[in-house]
C-alpha cells in the first residue's frame, strides 16, 4: 500500500452550480469528501494524506468567498471534532506560508496542531496559503542565507539539503496525486515533491468523490510501472 496520497480538491463551486445552490455551500459539502478521504486512508493504512486546502493563487478571490472558507475552518474544528481526530490517531499540520494566515485564524490552526500532534495513525497536511513554486523559492532563499553566512559551501547543496528545507518535508513523496473537477495540470501544487508521483484525474466533482473513487484511483495506481527513470 502506498505510503502517501495528495489530492487537488476541485470542483465544490461548480457542485454547488449544479445543484442549484450558493457557491460558497460547495466549500462545505466538499468537508465530507474530505472525511471519506480521511477515513479511506486510515482503513487502507495510509499514514500520509496531503490536500490542496487553499492554495497562495486563491488570495485572490473575493473577500467574500475568503471569509467563509476561514470561517468554515473556524467553525468545523470545534473542540468536539478535534477530539473525533485524537480518537482516531490523527494528526493535522497546516503547510503555507503562515505570513499569510489571515490573523484571525492563526490561534485555530496552532491549537489544532498541538491538540492532534500526537495522532501516528495518519498525518493529514493541510496545505494553506500553499504556493510550490512559493516554497521552492523559500528554500532557496534560506540555503543562499546559509551559503552567505559560511555555514553551508556551494559544493554541498545537495537534493536532500533542498528537500529539509522545504515546507513539507520529512515525509515521503506521493506516489499518487489525484485531482477531481476535471482539470488535469498541478496549478502550482507540490511541483518539487511530484516528480516521480502518478497522476490520476477525474471528471467528478470533489464533493461528490467517493471512496469508491479513491479505489479506483488506487487500483490505477496498482497498474502503474514504477521504474523511477531505470
């Protein structure tokens, strides 16, 4: 079994279109589909499960649409939920750039990461005010820091010296990304760690994809030669 799945959750607006409702209701319905992920990785033994939450590019969409997604992080994870998390040995980061974490929500993600950071079950990385050119581009600005301060030489920039200092790291790779809605490019999301995962994608809706989805996308998974280039 795989040891880290990444999904790009596309489509809660388009879903919210097509059944007639307010846009912003997709965004909640889309909460499910991320349980059923959650739940389809704990039964599978998946200990890394990695989704495109709220990418750098979605600043900037209305602020009226911001301010729901925020809120609705605020008011799903009540102290009810993260206990729900903690039964089930769950651990939740948030990945970005937390300069950007809209203030009011900064508290709300820091205790949700220490609450649930003893979960070894399964690492859910949330990755908010997530860019992956973004965090190329810090690693490199801290490793050229690093050069110019004496502490590391040139000489010995490695992948790995790349890879610890970017922002998820310490994890494998994802052998599988999956993207629901249709689309079928990354849009900027895990394009360093992505180079050797499988690609899967889907015309369906992230709120209407399933765990019947999920193993489906496996079982292409499973079909997949793997030879890493050799």
């Amino acid at each position: 079994m795989i040891k880290h799945l990444a999904c790009i959750m596309d489509g809660n607006r388009r879903w919210a279109h097509k059944n007639g409702l307010p846009s912003m209701l997709g965004h909640k319905e889309g909460i499910k589909a991320v349980e059923r992920t959650a739940d389809f990785c704990l039964k599978n033994n998946i200990p890394y499960l990695s989704l495109y939450t709220f990418s750098i590019e979605n600043l900037k969409r209305s602020i009226s649409e911001k301010q729901y997604i925020f809120g609705l992080l605020v008011s799903y994870f009540t102290d009810h939920e993260i206990q729900k998390f903690i039964k089930k040995d769950v651990r939740i980061v948030f990945i970005g750039d937390r300069s950007l974490f809209p203030a009011d929500i900064i508290d709300t993600c820091t205790h949700i990461e220490k609450e649930t950071a003893q979960g070894k079950k399964l690492t859910i990385n949330l990755l908010f005010c997530y860019g992956a050119r973004q965090e190329i581009t810090d690693a490199v600005k801290k490793i050229a820091y690093a050069v110019q301060q004496g502490m590391v030489s040139p000489e010995h920039i490695t992948e790995q010296l790349i890879a610890s200092h970017l922002w998820l790291t310490n994890i494998p790779d994802p052998e599988l990304i999956i993207r629901t809605g249709g689309g079928q490019r990354l849009s900027n999301f895990l394009l360093y760690h992505a180079a050797y995962s499988e690609l899967y994608f889907t015309d369906t809706l992230w709120p209407d994809f399933t765990q019947a989805h999920l193993l489906d996308a496996l079982n292409y998974l499973n079909t997949c030669q793997r030879n890493f280039g050799v």
